[in-house]
C-alpha cells in the first residue's frame, strides 16, 4: 500500500525553526518528484515548495522563499521541510505529496499524506 | 489572493449536474496541465483529474475535466451527497516557478 505519513508538527514560537518529516512506504521515492502543501486554518490549499527526484532542483512559494528548505533522502525514504523564521502565519495543515513526474515543475500530486499541525504562536 | 480563480461555492440537487470553473492566464494554464483534487478538510486530497481531462484509476466517469485557452472546468454529474467537498484546480506557473491551487471549491449537494 501507497503511504506517505507527516511528522515533526506541534507548536512553536515565532521567529523558532521546526522540521516537518514525511516517510514514504509502498514506491520507490528516488522515482519522483515530491511537495509540500498546507491549509491554514479556515483557507485552501496553499503549495509551499517541490523537490525533484536527485534534489538538483527544488521550488518555493513567494510566502516561504529564503525561510524554508526542502529537502530528501531517498534512502530513507524521507522528504523533509525545515521552516525558520517561522510566522503566525504559517499555522497550517502540512501536507506531503508525492508527483507523478520525477523532474519539476509540477506535474500532478497523485498520493497524499494525512498531514501535520504546525502552529506558530508565543 | 490565489493566483487561479474559483467560485467560492456550488450547489445543486442530488442527481444532477454540476461545472466548477478555474480561470487563470497564459503563465499558468494556458501553458500546463490542469488536475483537480477533491478535499474534505482534515483529510488527505484526493486526486480527481489530471493532465486536464484523464481521470485515475478508480474515480468515476461521473467526474470530467476540460480546458480551453486559459481557463479549465470540472464537471461532475450524477451528483451524491458524498461529493460534498471542496474542489481545487492546480498547475504549475511559469513565471512564479511554483505550484498554484485555486482558491477552492465548496460543493453543496442539497
């Protein structure tokens, strides 16, 4: 079976770091490209930054771009995302989410995990 | 402020027909592929739709997708009150280098 299954959430004080943590199971991670998305509370889906199979090219929204870092370990089967400077505004439900294509840009998200709270308050 | 536009909400009967729009520009859809995710809050997004109109193994004929130009619309008929849900459109921008969703889709089925 197909999971991806998102750790690493829980609270903390702005301007603080937090690592999220996703392990994959059921594919072969090295295959594909990989995401993350959120939902804040009360909004949509918000896409915050992609990572290529071999991590040589990796993607960030406006709203995160020189705050967070994406990165992998095929090995292990992980894809990781470390938030610094961390706002109120990055309250959100985290999302893992594997592509269809191996390569950025974005194809499509075809698996997605259950997710992870972060939520960023003093 | 999401970069592809969506009605804020649908509804319709049971039964019926329902078209969710997504308007965007030449930087997004009008040069990549459209999917669509449906999504109860709290849980995992389902993939929909992808490549603008295919459809993953496992999701009904009842769902369809179609682009044109700049815009793509999602197209469900047979409605259920289990498709009550919201719905987003997704692509990637060009000149953002990012992903983008619209700002989602409430489904009302009443």
């Amino acid at each position: 079976e197909v999971q991806l299954v998102e750790s690493g959430g829980g609270l903390v004080q702005p301007g603080r770091s937090l690592r999220l943590s996703c392990v994959v199971s059921g594919f072969t991670l090295e295959h594909y490209a990989m995401h993350w998305v959120r939902q804040a509370p009360g909004k949509g889906l918000e896409w915050v930054s992609g990572i290529s199979w071999n991590s040589r090219s990796t993607a960030f929204a406006d709203s995160v771009k020189g705050r967070f870092f994406i990165s992998r370990d095929n090995a292990k089967n992980s894809l990781y995302l470390q938030m610094s400077s961390v706002r109120a505004e990055d309250t959100a439900l985290y999302y893992c989410a594997k592509d269809f294509l191996p390569q950025l840009p974005m194809g499509y998200m075809d698996v997605w995990g259950k997710g992870t709270t972060v939520t960023v308050s003093s | 402020q999401s970069v592809l536009t969506q009605p804020s909400s649908v509804s319709a009967a049971p039964g019926q027909k329902v078209t969710i729009s997504c308007s965007g520009s030449s930087s997004n859809i009008g040069n990549n592929y459209v999917s669509w995710y449906q999504h109860l809050p709290g849980t995992a997004p389902r993939l929909l739709i992808y490549d603008n109109h295919k459809r993953p193994s496992g999701i009904p004929d009842r769902f369809s997708g179609s682009k044109s130009g700049t815009s793509a619309t999602l197209g469900i008929t047979g409605l259920q009150t289990g498709d009550e849900a919201d719905y987003y459109c997704g692509t990637w921008d060009t000149s953002l280098s990012a992903g983008v969703f619209g700002g989602g889709t409430k489904l009302t089925v009443l």
